[in-house]
C-alpha cells in the first residue's frame, strides 16, 4: 500500500518528534509519570489497532506462556521503562539528547547480542561502538573543573542501552517466528502494564497534566506508535543496514525541531559529539 520511501519517512519523522513531543509536554507543565503512561496508552492503542488491522490477532491465543511472557518483559523494558527514564533525563537535558542515545540503541544491541547470543563482530566493530560512547560523552559534557561534567540525566539515558540490548535479544531469541504485528503490539502492552504500576503516583498529576499538554502527549503517543509500525515496514522493504542508516539521521530533525521551538543551541563539544555518534553508527550499520 505504501512505498518504501513513505514508510521509511514515517519512521524517521516519527523517530525525531516523539522525543522533542515529551519535551514539549514537560516544558508546558506536564508531569513525568503521566507524560510517560498516555503516550504509552496512545502508542498502544494504536500499534494493537494496526494488529488488529492487519488480522494478526488469530496469532495471540496459540502463542506458547514462554512468547507471552518474553514479549511483555521485552515491552515493559524497551516500551515502558526506556521511555519513562528518557523522559525523566529531559526534565533537566534536551530532547536532542535524547534522540542521539535513542539512535545509539542498534549499538548497544550489537554488543549485546555479541555477549548473550554469541554474534560475531569485529574489531573495527568494537572501534565504531567505542566512537559511539565517546560521542554521547562529548555531547554531555558541561563546563566546569574537574571530572564532575556528566549531569545525573547522561547516567540515566545510559542506563537505557543495556535495557534496550537485552529486550532485543530476549526478542531476537524467543520471538522471531511471531509476525512484526504482534511483536510490536505486545511491546507496547507490555509497556503500558509495567507504567500502570506507578498509577497511584501519577494519579495525582494526571488532571493537571492532561489540561496543560493532551495536545504534546497525543503527538508524543502517536509518533511513538507509527515509528512502531513503520520501523517495522521499512527492514522489510530493504537491507538492515540501510534501514538503520537512515533511521540514525532522525536526532538531525530532533535537533533542528528543538532549535527552532526552544532555542537549543550546542557548544563545540556538544557539536564534536553528536556529529561523532551519527557517523559511527552510520558506518557501523553498513556493517552489522
């Protein structure tokens, strides 16, 4: 029904908004919890749909407890638990930030499929991956003496790259006869389930919040939910490697969005960079 170009422009503007959206939400008033729990709800809701859509449900009641409970521990990690802690990293760094370690993730899958699956790579591989890690520290240094210039988000975004390795693998190891459908709507369940447990806490935000960003929370649940789908259409369509090259660019609109609604500029550190990252994994996806 679409092309490969549509799909793959969907993907990638899907990929860049969805950051700079939750950015939005929060700098209009919006709390982290329930910023994080509707636009799971939203992506949800919307990747199911398109299951549905597709007549994929038939596949769910035959599906073995171990494919259920691995597609909900993949969700609640890589729809649930990374999402929320990117969004608690923008309350004090950019969504720009953001997206560069959102494009780091293929990266951190690599090597955790090297460690737990046994793929191979090679040095220059292991090089590229290295490039990757300086460049999101150059791009979180701040000004000031000594070694104290990684803020607490840069910690917590790095938390979320051996989440996202390990919610591919277990995907890779115990899902991969399962439709990209279903995979990506049991992701976002699984999501939206581990979220429901900090329903009490975000209960009390949830009014003030939905009044102040419904509109941002909306735009950040469906970018979330048509990259989902999209990302999904486009490695069908095309190499992997090509896929993931141009899936990596999305941080450049992230950061050209955020730029022009927020004033976000970067020093030559930052530059240094974000420029070293996209062209590590650039060249590392014409590898893998």
């Amino acid at each position: 029904m679409f092309s490969f170009w549509s799909w793959t422009l969907a993907a990638v503007l899907a990929l860049a908004f969805a950051p700079l959206a939750m950015k939005m939400a929060l700098s209009v008033g919006g709390s982290t919890l329930p910023v994080a729990l509707v636009t799971a709800l939203v992506a949800a809701l919307l990747v199911c749909g398109w299951m549905l859509a597709r007549n994929k449900a038939r596949r769910l009641p035959r599906m073995p407890w171990l494919q259920r409970s691995s597609l909900l521990l993949v969700g609640a990690l890589s729809a649930g638990l990374v999402p929320l802690f990117g969004i608690v990293a923008m309350t004090e760094t950019s969504a720009s930030n953001r997206a560069l370690f959102q494009s780091a993730y293929p990266a951190a899958t690599a090597l955790a499929a090297r460690f737990l699956l046994g793929e191979r790579l090679g040095p220059l591989s292991y090089l590229l991956i290295a490039l990757v890690c300086t460049g999101l520290v150059l791009m979180n240094i701040e000004p000031g003496p000594g070694l104290s210039v990684l803020n607490w988000p840069f910690w917590l975004l790095l938390t979320t790259l051996p989440m996202i390795g390990l919610a591919d693998v277990i995907a890779k190891r115990n899902l991969v006869d399962q439709p990209p459908e279903v995979v990506a709507a049991g992701r976002a369940v699984g999501g939206v389930l581990i979220l429901t447990l900090a329903l009490p806490w975000a209960f009390p935000d949830l009014g003030t919040t939905l009044q102040a960003a419904w509109h941002w929370m909306l735009l950040g649940g469906v970018c979330m939910g048509i990259f989902a789908v999209a990302l999904y259409q486009v490695f069908d369509r095309t190499a992997a490697s090509l896929a993931a090259s141009l899936v990596a660019l999305a941080p450049v609109l992230t950061l050209a969005a955020e730029a022009a609604l927020l004033g976000v500029s970067l020093d030559a550190w930052q530059w240094a960079g974000f420029t070293l990252v996209l062209v590590a994994l650039l060249w590392l996806g014409r590898r893998t």
